[in-house]
C-alpha cells in the first residue's frame, strides 16, 4: 500500500465553536456526533454494541487548501435532485446563478478555521493510489462491499462516492487500514489521504485521534469575507444569506 507522509505546508480545518477552547477545533468530535464521516468507525454505530464505544477511533479531517475545508463542510448546502426538480417543475428563475445552495451567515460565524502543521512522521495510506485500492480489494471484509456496489474492482468512485453502500465500505476500509501493524506490532498508519468527493483538486487528510502529533499555527472565527471561503462558495454554487 502507498504510505505518503504529512505535507510540510500547513493544513486546515472547519469545526463548530463548541466553547471548549481556543484549540478545540483540533478536538475529535464528540460522541453525540452521528459518525457518518468518510473514514469513521464503523464500530461506533454498530447496533450489536460488540466493540466498548469508548474504545473506538474517532476522525479528525483537514485540507491541503483552506478552500477545500470549507468545501468539504459546506457541500451539503447544494440542492440535491428533488429539491431541482421541484424547482423545475415550478419554472426556475430565467438566471440559472440563482439556483444555486445558500448558507447563512450565522452558520458561518459558529465555525472557526483551524491551521496547523501534522507532525511530518505521520504516515498516511493514499487510498487513491491503485496499488493501495487494489491491496485492499483483495481483502476478505472488502470485497463484499465493493460487490455491493456493483463495481467490478475497488475504483476511485468507491472511495468519492456519497451513499450509504459507499460509506460502508470506505469506513471499513478505514478500520483496516485503522488495524494495519508492522513486525514489532506498531501502528503502519496515523491516518489516510484522499480526495474531496466535491473537488477532486482538493486534498485531504483524515487522522486518527488517537494518532495525531501535531504543532497548531492559529485559530480564528470564521471570517464571511475570506476569499478561501469564497473560492469554495463559487466552486460548489452556494452563496451566503443573512
């Protein structure tokens, strides 16, 4: 499997201001959170319960680009088909930039932008790399859900896409790259990159809780005029409303 280290350039993250401090956006989500993520535990919404909760990883995700955070966090603002298609049905208007998503600025300003440099150590599994989907194509717990999917291997869509199926599989994934230890039974891996399933120029970074080493550079309240922000706003057609 392809390791890559942390990049050398800081990273980003978007995270709700919870009140628990000014590096609390670097905290792993709480329990209360329903731990849909691309990479989260499996275990954590297992109904048998057969894994301590409290023993499972939790997920800390950043971006490569401050864009990309806030791509990453705000692509549920775009409408999703039906939403259109009533929209369409009901004659849209003449100016197809009004059919975009929309957030509201109070949304934004509960959110705060963590930048911060990953301990270059860190080693992370590049799920995008076709020798690293293929290794784990051939893995027993894998290929069942990747049939699931009726995809004939483990390809890139199975890693960007956004059902339920895909989820399953990508958090499976993630907990056996989770569980991956070398000969003295150390940890392979700290985490996995990948791409946004929104952008695909937008690298990301998904750390293990319990694995993350890292230097913080700054904490700030979201700022409305941020023209990351906006870049990200432009690429996925949302724009901010009061």
């Amino acid at each position: 499997m392809r390791a890559v280290h942390a990049p050398s350039s800081p990273v980003f993250r978007v995270a709700t201001i919870r009140g628990g401090g000014p590096d609390e956006v670097y905290d792993p989500p709480p329990w209360s959170t329903s731990f849909r993520g691309r990479f989260d535990d499996p275990r954590i919404n297992d109904p048998q319960r057969t894994f301590p909760k409290e023993e499972c990883y939790r997920v800390i995700y950043f971006a490569t680009e401050r864009a990309g955070a806030f791509g990453e966090i705000l692509e549920k603002h775009i409408p999703n088909p039906q939403d259109l298609q009533v929209i369409f049905s009901n004659l849209p208007p003449n100016d197809p930039l009004r059919l975009g998503g929309q957030v509201k600025q109070a949304e934004l300003t509960r959110r705060q932008v963590g930048t911060t440099r990953l301990d270059p150590t860190l080693r992370f599994a590049d799920v995008m790399a076709p020798e690293s989907r293929m290794e784990l194509y051939y893995t027993p717990a894998i290929t069942p859900l990747v049939e699931q999917l009726h995809l004939n291997f483990l390809d890139v869509s199975a890693i960007t896409g956004d059902t339920n199926e895909h989820r399953q599989l990508t958090q499976a994934l993630a907990l056996h790259i989770y569980n991956l230890t070398g000969k003295q039974g150390t940890p392979l891996f700290d985490g996995i990159r990948y791409v946004s399933h929104v952008n695909s120029e937008w690298e990301c970074w998904a750390v293990f809780h319990d694995r993350l080493r890292h230097a913080p550079v700054s904490t700030v309240p979201v700022d409305p005029a941020d023209p990351e922000l906006h870049r990200a706003l432009s690429a996925i057609k949302v724009r901010i409303v009061p």
